[in-house]
C-alpha cells in the first residue's frame, strides 16, 4: 500500500470514482492534474477485486473496488 503522504484523501478518491463513472470524463489526477492509470486488480476473487488507480505524475494512488468494465485494463495474457 502507498505511504500515507502517497495517498489520495477520501475527497480526492470520491473525485476519482466520479470520473470513473462519468464515461467520457478525463481521468486526471486531483492533485497535480497528471494522467490516472487503473492497474490490474489486487486480492483474490473471495475478497474481491480492488484495483489501484495511481497518478503518473506525482505517484499518488488509492484503491477502488468499483471500476466499470470500459476503464479497467484488459487482464495480462489477453488480447486487447
């Protein structure tokens, strides 16, 4: 997990998952204004799927267990 000053706030994640929803927002990181990638999921089916979205930009990330399906990455080994 990102050290607490890598970290997005809890205002700044519930910016993040707005644009996730929004189908064409831009996903641009609340801080610095840097792109925001969503990375393959982590943890396992039972736990479910969270998914990390980290700034290239500053390095800041947070987790979210509710990425729609058109901005998750496609799975490794899959054809895009």
């Amino acid at each position: 997990m990102p050290d607490a000053e890598k970290r997005f706030s809890l205002e700044e994640t519930a910016a993040i998952r707005a644009a996730l929803h929004a189908p064409n927002a831009a996903m641009v990181c609340p801080r610095c204004g840097g792109a925001l990638t969503v990375e393959y999921p982590v943890g396992t089916a039972s736990m479910g799927h969270y998914w990390e979205v980290r700034c290239s930009g500053c390095a800041t990330a947070t987790y979210v267990s509710d990425v729609p399906r058109g901005r998750r990455p496609t799975p490794p080994g899959s054809q895009p």
